[in-house]
C-alpha cells in the first residue's frame, strides 16, 4: 500500500503503486481513444489502472483505441485493459497484440462462459484475468 501523507500531486516522478488485483479498492478505467490521458491515469492514485477498449469505444474507433494501448504498454508500461468480448470481430486481434506486451492484467466483457476466461486465458498465458 502507499502512504497518502506523502504523496506528492506535482511531483510527475511520484507515481501511483499498484497493488495485487484481489485486494485493489479501486480501479481507474480510462477509454483507450484518449491516449493524452494515460500518462495522468498512471500517476493516480487508483490501485488498478485499466485501459478501455471495449465499451468506452466507439467501433469505427476500436482499431485505433487498440494501437494507442498496445503503444503504451510498449513504452514499459503494464496496466490492466478491458479488452472487447469473446466472439466480437476485435477479441481475438486485441488478444494478439497484447500477447507481445507487458500487460498488467486483463478485464474480460461479457463473459457467458466458464470457455470464454479459459480461450483467453490460453493466449495470454500468467496474465491475470477479470471476467465481468
């Protein structure tokens, strides 16, 4: 855990800790098309940071919010992001970018099926999974 009585909100080397995903109290989910917003998410003081690329995202938009994230987490970053449902044309290419990343974790939408956690869970291999 950290210490709010020394947070220091100016200072941009002060950056939020992350905790384990099963204790965070809170997760900060930031739309993936707003890529000038990352850097300020990352210096939260959320437990979890999560990038959206599912229902934040407009679909004509999906394709871009995607390359913005994977950008990101490039730049040795490893946030969480809610990546789009099984069985919609952009799970399995959302997927396939994150595999070669530092992801943090993944936050599954619309998950019907004990099939779909496990799919995902064989392309991304130790990356924690949440499925909603």
């Amino acid at each position: 855990m950290y210490d709010q009585a020394n947070y220091d909100a100016t200072d941009p080397a002060d950056v939020g800790s992350r905790i384990d995903p099963v204790l965070a109290r809170s997760w900060l989910l930031v739309n993936g098309t707003h890529a000038d917003r990352f850097e300020a998410a990352s210096h939260s003081r959320a437990d979890i940071v999560v990038f959206d690329i599912e229902d934040a995202v407009a679909p004509k938009d999906k394709v871009s919010a995607r390359d913005n994230v994977v950008r990101w987490l490039g730049a040795d970053n490893n946030d969480w992001v809610r990546v789009n449902g099984f069985g919609t044309p952009w799970w399995a290419d959302d997927l396939a970018q994150l595999a070669d990343t530092p992801v943090g974790g993944v936050m599954l939408a619309m998950v019907e099926s004990v099939d779909h956690v496990t799919e995902t869970a064989k392309r991304l291999p130790n990356v924690p999974i949440v499925a909603l």
